[in-house]
C-alpha cells in the first residue's frame, strides 16, 4: 500500500496565457485607453499589418493582418506603433508576479502572446487548494493592468492547451485523470500544428482534439511518424515533459512611450502617477520599499535627461515620490521634449519603530524629504545636508553629506557642555597690538578690545606634504570690549603678509 501511494504523480502546472500581449503592454499603463479601439501595427510603412488589438477594436470589425489602408476606412481606432522594448519590460514584470507563486518556471515564446508555465506541486500548504491558487495569480494579474487565463492540471500540456483553448478571461481546474474529457473539445489550432499537418487532419475531418485523441494510435503512427503519437498523446493529456525553469531577476523597472513630444511637467507627473503606482504594488509584493527612483527621460533629439531621488528612508507612499520628482525636476528641468519616460528603483527595508507608550510621536520622515528637496532648489543640490569634518587642517576642511534618519531609536548621550562657533564669511578685518608676541588688545567693529586671554597660537595648514601652507596661524581670544562685553573670537593671522581677520565668533 506504501508502494503504490509513493508512486502516485506529484505533477501539477498552473498556466498563464495572455492573449493579445503587444496591445495590453502598451495600454497597460495607459488607462485613459483602455475604453477605446485599439490596434497595434507592426512593419515598415506603407506595408504596416494589424499584430494586436484589444476587444474594443474586434468588436468593432478590425481584425490580425489589416493593412493601414484598411484600418483608415474604420471610425474611432486608435492605432498604435508596436514596441519591443515595452513587451520586454512587460514580460519582466509578468514573470516577477509568477515567481511570487513558484520558484520553479518555465516560459513558452509566443509571438505576440505571453506564455509562462509554474510548477506549483507542494504550494497548497502556503496558497491553499489549485483553486484558490488560481484565483490568486489572477487577481494580482489584473492588479497589473492585465488580463489573462489561469488553468491549472497535472499534466503540462494539458495546462498549456487549456488556456490558450480558453475563449474568456476565466479560470479552469482539471482534476487527475479528467484531462482527455476537459480538452475534447477544444481545436486542432491549440497544438501549434504545422502547415502539413493541418491540411492532413482538415481532409480527414478532424477537427478537435477530441476527435484526434480517438484515432488509433498505430494507424496513425504508421501514416505520421512519431510526431503522431505525440500530438494524440498531448490531445489525451498523457504526453510527458521535462521541466526547464528559469532564473527570474527582480528588477523594479517601468517603462512608457510617448505618442508624442512632451513638455509639461504637469502633463508628465500624471503618466509618472500610474507609473508609481504599479513599482509600489510590485514593492508590496515582495515586502520591500523603495529606497531610491531613478527617472529617465529619453529626449528628443538622442539625449537623456536622468534623475535618482533617494528619501531618509525606504518608503511606499506615492504622493512623497510624486512631490520628490516633482521638485527634482522643476529643479533641474529637461532641456528638449521628453519621448519615453523609464522609471528604476531600488529595494530597500521598510522602516519599523517601536515607540514607548508614552514617547512622543516622531515628525514624519517624508515631510524632512520634502523640506529639503524645497530648500535644495533655493540654495544649490549639495548645500543641504549635515557638515562632515574632512581628514585636513585646512581651513573649511568639511563637506556636506545628506541628512540619516536612524531607523531605531537611540539612548540620548548624556549632557555635555557644547560650545557654539559662528563663522564669519567673509572674515572680517582688525588691528592687533602685541606685547612679547602675543596679542594685547586690538580694533574690532569700531571698538578697542583689550584680550584678558589668549589661547594659542596653533599653525593652520593642511597637508602634512604641502609645506608653502604652514603660513598661518589661529588665536583663540577673550576680550573685554569699552562697554564692558566680554568677546570670544577666533582671529587668524597670515603670517606672510602679516594680516589679522576676524574668521568666526563664539556664542
């Protein structure tokens, strides 16, 4: 009994067919579209064909093959120009939505239909039975954008003539050993058949793959070869196959081609919404955010135009991103009107905190964004952010680094004494008296300082192999002014030509 449970078939496929894949990659992300005519031309003008179009463009009477000069004698069609690099974005992102479901699958090249195949054998304990699996693919499909059938069988084929057989986006599960009665009835044309072989089935009436399936198997071998027998045993559902996955790379990419150039920035932001809208979706999937959007804009002309905006932190909220690019651009606008636009982005982690019960709410990481990207377009992109000590002596040896936030919260460092240097720029001229080599009172702002203390002098310079640099040097001074206000201040004196300045003041 042990035996003859082991030796049970473990096989099962779910497939998904997208029919008409040329036409729902372009109108995809284009939803002012989708209630239109659409058809999709392949081919060098004059001799363009029809190679895709949506229901409302076959409900109108168009058809796969028309030329141009047949498709102007209809009404309304919109028609649009086929794009290969778009299909290839789409197919990406179809193959990263099936991976979510199985890690091992295998795609089937179709000319201008989507094909993929998932080995989903041992899934039920995470998706439930194959009927619930099937409706899952399905939904997070049409959250693409997309329509398409989901069948699922324990036999390859099967799985794969099922959907293709489908006439309606819907949802087919075939039990073991039911596949021969749940293909019968579908047609010869579901089994990709070469030209010789359709006109010998058409002459012996044959017609479904139930019809083919009830041949018999050696007078049919005898007059067809083996490729007989694989056809009657694909129209059973009994033909074998050996499974061939593929990697699948995760990679958030969106891609849009303009019918025509653009300029706006508004008009731009509203393509860049759905855009947005579906690398989220995808995010969420994988329970990541995106840390960093990366546009480019193809110009015309040959050129691009690229921007990367990277928030404090990883985060999913589509209006941050939209402002974020928004400002990037207004900030550092294209130079020519804009023909495609390519969104990248980076995963990251999502941002968690655990905060006290009664620890107060933190201010919003998107809104720093936001105030830096404003600020930022007033004073210059790299003059935002937190002064960074370089590894010299040289005089405004730091740079500017952009602002962190810590994804935790850390113990408050205890209290110390800080003292607060307020440079003065450009530094500021004075008079000094000195007495033994030091300073003893000097002119500053109009007033007569007399220094009650003097700390130094220190030699400022920088690299320890640059000597002509060691030519100044810093006193740090306390005076007393004719008012009676005491004075802190850092002086510099430049040792060559024997100048004092002012360079910055303690508060």
């Amino acid at each position: 009994m042990g035996g003859a449970t082991m030796s049970k078939p473990t096989e099962l496929y779910a497939c998904l067919y997208v029919k008409e894949f040329p036409a729902q990659a372009l109108l995809r992300l284009r939803p002012e579209l989708h209630e239109k005519p659409c058809v999709i031309m392949e081919g060098d003008p004059p001799f363009e064909v029809v190679c895709s179009l949506n229901t409302k463009a076959r409900l109108l009477g168009l058809r796969h093959g028309m030329t141009r000069v047949e498709v102007d004698t209809f009404v309304g069609p919109i028609v649009l120009a086929r794009s290969l690099l778009i299909e290839k974005a789409t197919k990406a992102v179809l193959l990263e939505c099936a991976g979510a479901f199985s890690p091992r699958m295998e795609e089937c090249a179709k000319t201008t239909a989507f094909l993929c195949v998932m080995d989903v054998a041992g899934t039920q304990n995470l998706f439930g039975p194959p009927e619930m699996l099937a409706k899952n693919i399905r939904q997070r499909i049409r959250s693409l954008g997309l329509s398409g059938q989901v069948t699922v069988s324990g036999n390859f084929h099967a799985a794969v003539c099922l959907a293709k057989g489908l006439t309606r986006s819907v949802l087919q599960v075939v039990p073991r050993g039911e596949e021969a009665a749940a293909l019968s009835s579908l047609p010869l044309t579901t089994l990709d058949l070469m030209e010789s072989q359709a006109e010998t089935f058409a002459l012996w009436g044959i017609h479904t793959l139930g019809m083919l399936a009830a041949l018999p198997e050696r007078e049919l071998i005898a007059r067809m070869g083996q490729e007989g027998k694989r056809l009657r045993q694909q129209a059973r559902g009994e033909l074998p196959h050996l499974f061939q996955p593929i990697d699948i790379p995760f990679v958030l990419e969106e891609r849009a081609e303009l019918d025509f150039s653009l300029e706006d920035l508004e008009s731009l932001l509203f393509g860049l919404s759905v855009m947005l809208e579906q690398l989220i979706f995808r995010a969420k999937a994988r329970i990541v955010a995106l840390a960093s959007v990366t546009i480019t804009l193809h110009l015309d002309g040959g050129d691009l135009h690229s921007r990367t905006v990277r928030p404090a932190q990883p985060t999913n909220d589509k209006q941050l991103w939209l402002k974020l690019l928004h400002l990037d651009l207004e900030a550092h606008p294209p130079h020519a009107a804009i023909l495609t636009v390519v969104l990248h982005a980076e995963p990251g982690n999502t941002s968690k905190m655990q905060l006290g019960l009664f620890s107060p709410q933190l201010p919003e990481p998107g809104r720093l964004d936001v105030t830096l990207a404003r600020i930022a377009a007033l004073v210059g992109e790299g003059n935002v952010g937190q002064a960074v000590l370089d590894d010299t002596h040289t005089p405004e040896g730091f740079h500017v680094e952009p602002f962190q936030v810590s994804s935790a919260m850390s113990e408050p460092a205890a209290s110390e004494g800080h003292v607060c240097l307020r440079k003065l720029r450009p530094p500021q001229p004075m008079s000094v008296l000195l007495a033994s080599g030091r300073p003893q009172s000097f002119f500053f702002r109009n007033q007569r300082c007399m220094v009650e203390r003097a700390y130094g002098p220190w030699l400022k310079g920088g690299e320890w192999w640059n000597e002509s640099i060691w030519g100044h040097e810093q006193w740090d001074l306390i005076a007393r002014a004719q008012d009676n206000a005491l004075l802190f201040c850092s002086v510099a004196r430049d040792l060559m030509q024997d100048q004092w300045q002012v360079v910055a003041l303690y508060d």
